[in-house]
C-alpha cells in the first residue's frame, strides 16, 4: 500500500445509493469503532469489494487510523480490494474435486474468457476465483457461479452457463 492512500478522503457522491447505505449503517452504529467489521460487510455488499475511496470515507467517518482498517480489510478471507466482476465464478480446487476434474475445469475457463484465477475480465462482467474447499465434497467437482452450487460439473456446461449470464 502507498503511504497516504487512506489518509485522504476521495469525493464519493452523496446521492450514490451505495454511500447512503453505508452512511445509513455509520449513523446505525453511532460512529462507533468497533462497528467496523459489520461497516465493512456493508461497503462490500454494496460495491462488491471495497474501493479505496470507501475505505477513506469509513477510516474518517470512524475516526480510525488508515492502519487499523487496511488491516482488516488484509486480514479477513471475505473482503476484496479488487472488483470480482458483475459475475463470478468459484472453482472448488479442494481434493474431492481436484480428483474429478477440476483443474481442467479451471484451465478450460482461464482459456475461454482470456483471464487468470483471481482476474477479471477487462468488461467487468466475469470474475474467476479458487476457493481451497467450498463444503461439498460429495457434488464434486463443484463450481459455484454467482452463489448458486453447480454440482457434478463438466467445463462446456459450465462455460454455456457463463456465455448466457455474460451476454
């Protein structure tokens, strides 16, 4: 992280729906620093990660070091600094699914959509992501696309799926 990037607060649009939800959440919780986590969860669910902008809105609105919220955005496996697209894509790689095919499945989607594990697509309309585990050993290999569990997967019905979110 550059020094000084949160120690600035960035213009946000205070009719930005997303800014009146976090303010809503802020004014909730009195401003108080120990609300930070749940101020958090609500930035990312507005945004879908969290900018640096909105992180200097909520160290100051806070009244908290840019160090003890960088932190726990670092710290916490849930937040994002990085856009996951309008789309995403998670491939469980743990090894029930590794075992039935899940690396092809991943490599089979970094080729199609032109994009790494962690990337983005330069629309912003498909993120792939690597989970070690998601829970369902027993469906795999697993993927899940946009929250919904896909079961029993093969990389044409999964890429098929993407194509028709994506257009």
């Amino acid at each position: 992280m550059k020094p000084g990037l949160l120690t600035t607060s960035a213009e946000l649009s205070k009719t930005d729906p997303r800014v009146k939800l976090i303010a809503a959440k802020i004014k909730k919780e009195n401003a108080r620093p120990e609300a930070l986590i749940e101020i958090l969860h609500t930035a990312q669910n507005a945004y879908g990660y969290l900018p640096m902008n909105v992180l200097s809105y909520i160290t100051h609105s806070l009244h908290l070091p840019p160090s003890r919220v960088y932190a726990a955005v670092t710290f916490y496996h849930f937040f994002s600094l990085k856009s996951k697209g309008e789309h995403t894509c998670l491939v469980c790689t743990g090894t029930a699914c590794y075992v039935k095919g899940a690396q092809a499945i991943l490599h089979e989607l970094e080729k199609q959509f032109g994009i790494k594990a962690g990337h983005v697509t330069a629309d912003q309309k498909l993120g792939i992501q690597v989970a070690r585990c998601v829970g369902a050993c027993g469906l795999a290999p697993v993927v899940v696309l946009d929250d919904v569990v896909e079961a029993k997967v093969n990389a044409d019905q999964i890429i098929q799926e993407i194509r028709a979110k994506i257009s």
